[in-house]
C-alpha cells in the first residue's frame, strides 16, 4: 500500500515561514535552510532525491509534479491558507527544494 500526504506535516510545521517568505519574495528570491532529516526520516527517495520545482500561478500548479509527494504536499498545505491562496492570485510563484534542502522562494515576472 502506498502511503499519501506523508509530508504534511513537514510542511505544516514550516508553513509560517513559508507564508512569510512569500510575503517578503516581492522584490527578491527568499531562502530557508530545511532540516534533511526531517524529510529523509519520513520518505525513502535514495536515488530521486528531495529536490522540486513548483510553479503556482493563479492558485493552480502548472507544472508537472506528478512525481514528488514532497511537491505536492507543499501545494496541499499552501493551499489551506487563506494567506497563502490570495498571494497565489496575485503573484506566480515558484518555489524550489534544492538538493541541500533549502527552500528558494521568488515570485516570476
């Protein structure tokens, strides 16, 4: 059985920062240290790693994020915000997870 939405609460737990960065991302790219261990402790991804690239624009993803439940569970969490869901309606945002996990929000032009 796969197990879903098991980085909720990763991503609910730094969802304040989260909402913050988006916030001061209006005139430069925001970057947060995430711990590794928090994410490597719930999900077994050796070989694809953690890394993403989420683009948000007009409350909706447009690109593929099929393939990372870290990604998608971000958008889950993002979503649930009121804050979260107006700034999606005014900005695109993209917000990446690097391979060291930091989180890199900027908002597209």
């Amino acid at each position: 059985m796969i197990k879903t939405n098991i980085y909720l609460p990763v991503w609910k737990k730094y969802k304040p920062a989260i909402l913050n960065m988006m916030k001061e991302s209006t005139n430069e790219i925001t970057e947060y240290q995430l711990s590794r261990h928090e994410f490597e402790s719930i999900g077994d991804r050796p070989k694809a790693g953690f890394s993403f690239k989420l683009v948000i624009k007009n409350g909706k993803f447009i690109n593929n994020i099929d393939g990372t439940a870290v990604a998608r569970d971000l958008f889950i969490v993002l979503n649930e915000s009121k804050t979260a869901r107006s700034l999606f309606n005014l900005y695109c945002y993209q917000i990446n997870l690097t391979n060291d996990f930091k989180l890199l929000i900027q908002i597209l032009k």
